[in-house]
C-alpha cells in the first residue's frame, strides 16, 4: 500500500471527480481504492468559502487541508465503514479510501 501512497497517479483509472480536493480512482494490486489529496490551492480555495460562509451564516472556519485531511481520516476511523467508505491506508497528504460501486452523490 505503500507504493499507493507514495505514487497514486501511478494507478489512476479515472478522471478526477469534482471536488476542492484532487479525488480519483486507482487500481492496486487486484482492488480499486479511491484516493484523495489536497489539492495545491486548497487553501486558498477554503479561504474563499469562509469569506463566503462570513457573509452569510458565519458557520465556517478557516482550516488548513492538511488539517481536513487528518480531520477526516479520524473520523474514517472511528465509523469503520459503518454508512461511509473504509480508510484503507493513509499518509501525511494522502487518503485511500475504500471505493464502493454506485452513483456519486453529484450525479443523483
């Protein structure tokens, strides 16, 4: 799982899926995963939607992606699969998460 997280792009199959962070298939050792990482701007991407969240509902608070990413990699862990993907595998800046068939969320 390592060489996944050291190289993903390496075993993408698909397109990324639209998202503030970089979210695509891969194929590993006989399995598909879906991996997520931020992406470059990320930061400055949620910077955007606080200012925009302040002016409206003053809900969000700015974090960092790194920060998001450690946020949902606990959270991955403690449901265990239950109603969300598995967390297979992570690092530092990267997420591998189960992939499970079906439509996304953007397509219904």
């Amino acid at each position: 799982m390592q060489k996944l997280i050291q190289n993903p792009e390496k075993y993408r199959i698909g397109k990324n899926y639209n998202s503030s962070n970089v979210v695509f298939p891969v194929h590993f050792e006989g399995s598909n995963y879906i991996v997520k990482h931020a992406r470059v701007l990320g930061d400055v991407i949620d910077a955007y939607y606080c200012i925009q969240d302040f002016c409206f509902y003053g809900n969000k608070a700015f974090s960092l992606s790194k920060t998001r990413l450690e946020r949902e990699v606990m959270c991955l862990d403690q449901l265990v699969g239950t109603h969300a993907p598995k967390l297979v595998a992570h690092g530092s800046k990267v997420i591998v998460r189960e992939y499970l068939e079906g439509t996304n969320f953007r397509d219904l």
